[in-house]
C-alpha cells in the first residue's frame, strides 16, 4: 500500500468511495445515509480535495488501485479528521489504520485533534481509540422542527449572523472552548445561514450551520440561550434542524425530546492531545 496526497483529480473517486462506504456501513447497521446522493458526496468531496486548509491523502495498491482516503481540517488551532472511507473490498486490511496514522502524523504540530464516529461503527472506535484518541463526549444526531414557536424572553433576539458579530463570536467560543472557530465559521457561513442569539444587548450564542448537521457547530452561555438560538434558527430559515447533541446535556436534551425533535443515531466525540471540559452549552460539528 503507498499513501500519498490527494490531488484535484482524486475528487471523483474520493467522492464515489465517499458514497459507497458510508451507505455500506449504515445499511449493514439499518440506520439512515449521510448523503442522500453520490452527487452530494461528490460536492463534498470537491470541497475537500480544492480547500487550502484541508490536507488530504490518498491509500493505493500497489498497482495503483484507489483503496481510501482520509482528511485532516485544519482551519483553527485544534485540527478535526475527516472523512475517513476505504473502499468496500478494501476494508478491513490495514487500509484505514494507515490512513489515519497519515494525518495524525501531519497534525502534530497541533495541540490537540479531534473527530466524531457513527457509535454503532466499533471497528472504526477501536481503531481510533487503539491509535490514542479518547472518548470525551457521546453524542445523538438530531433532526426536526421544534414544537415551540417563540423565542423565550422578550428581552432576548435571533437574527443571521452579520460581518460586525465575528469578534463576538470568536471571544464567546473561546471561553467555552479555550479556542475560537471563526476561520471555520466564515468558511461555513458563506454556503449555509449562520444565527446569532442576543440577551442584554450582547451575542450569548450562535450557530454555524444548524440546518446541515455535518457543518453545524454552536455555542451559548446558558442552556436557554441555546434553545431559544434553535427556536429562532428554525422560525427564520424554515427549515428542520439538524445537529449533534451531547447527551451529557441532559437538561437540553430533555428539551429537544419536548420539542418533538427525533434521534436519528448515537455518535462519539473522540479527542486526541488538548481537551479542555466546555464552560457553557454547545453542539459539536461532524469534526467537533
């Protein structure tokens, strides 16, 4: 097997491995795609291959055959894998264990990587955890309409997210995280709309993407701030939401289960190096 970096010209067959292998495993497990479509994963697939700062590599045969390929983000401090697919017939011979030993090696410098499994997936867990990942957080992917249609206190006020809200943003993720995402922000923000929250004439939370699970990411203050930022989101875009939830937040996840909202499938939030315990409510991407 030689690993070496992607090319633009891998974006179809990335993309089509992309498609194949996540189908297989949800059907071997009975639980919905992540992409409803080969032209979907092709799109992110393009996105991945053409972005300055993703770095990609690619698994072959020795006679050249496509066998995988894997992703490293690094938009922020803290860098997250992903997606990470080896071919059907591949599977199973080492390939996925070389492809991730590829980007934790190119991530080094980073003080800490992270990524989120499929928690029914227990041989992608195992491997994760045998090369030294940690399980921080168990998750549920959520999706629907919230059954409450106001925004909590009159007092409080949900909009799309505006150029002037960035700093506010980044200085918010940075006292739940200890790390700013707003490079990835920006980046999300210009395909899908981004909200704000605002309580006392200040941002006390935002949402990235919460429309497309696997780009979405939050933070907030307070647990209500987080649940009138979904309500608010889902009343503006008029459509479902669609995002990972800790279930550690019980108190929040209580709420979505009032909501009407649905559990599609359990997920792991797994962390390798620097993890620092969120000061306040937050929802992970499918990176973290």
């Amino acid at each position: 097997m030689n690993i070496r970096p992607v090319t633009p010209a891998d974006a179809v067959q990335v993309g089509q491995t992309v498609y194949d292998a996540f189908c297989g495993i949800a059907d071997r497990h009975n639980f919905p795609h992540d992409f409803p479509s080969a032209d979907s994963a092709m799109q992110m697939a393009q996105m991945c291959v053409h972005s300055p700062d993703l770095m990609g590599v690619v698994a072959e045969s020795e006679d050249g055959e496509f066998l995988g390929s894997n992703f490293l983000w690094r938009q922020n401090s803290i860098y997250g894998v992903g997606p990470i697919t080896v071919a059907p017939d591949a599977q199973a011979k080492s390939v996925g264990r070389g492809l991730m030993k590829a980007v934790i090696e190119a991530g080094a410098d980073a003080p800490g990587i992270r990524l989120v499994q499929d928690a029914f997936n227990t041989t992608s867990m195992s491997l994760y955890a045998s090369l030294g990942f940690e399980v921080v957080e168990p998750l549920v992917f959520m999706e629907g309409i919230p059954a409450c249609k106001n925004q909590g206190a009159s007092e409080t006020h949900v909009r799309l997210l505006e150029e002037k809200d960035y700093d506010a943003c980044g200085e918010l993720c940075q006292r739940v995280h200890g790390f700013d995402r707003n490079a990835e922000l920006r980046q999300t923000a210009q395909m899908f709309p981004a909200f704000i929250h605002i309580r006392d004439d200040r941002i006390t939370a935002y949402a990235s993407a919460p429309n497309f699970w696997q780009l979405n990411y939050a933070v907030a203050e307070t647990t209500g701030d987080m649940q009138n930022l979904l309500v608010g989101a889902a009343s503006i875009s008029r459509q479902p939401l669609s995002f990972l939830l800790p279930t550690r937040q019980t108190e929040l996840f209580r709420w979505c289960l009032n909501q009407k909202l649905r559990v599609v499938k359990p997920m792991t939030l797994m962390a390798m190096g620097q993890y620092q315990e969120p000061r306040g409510c937050f929802l992970p991407s499918v990176l973290y």
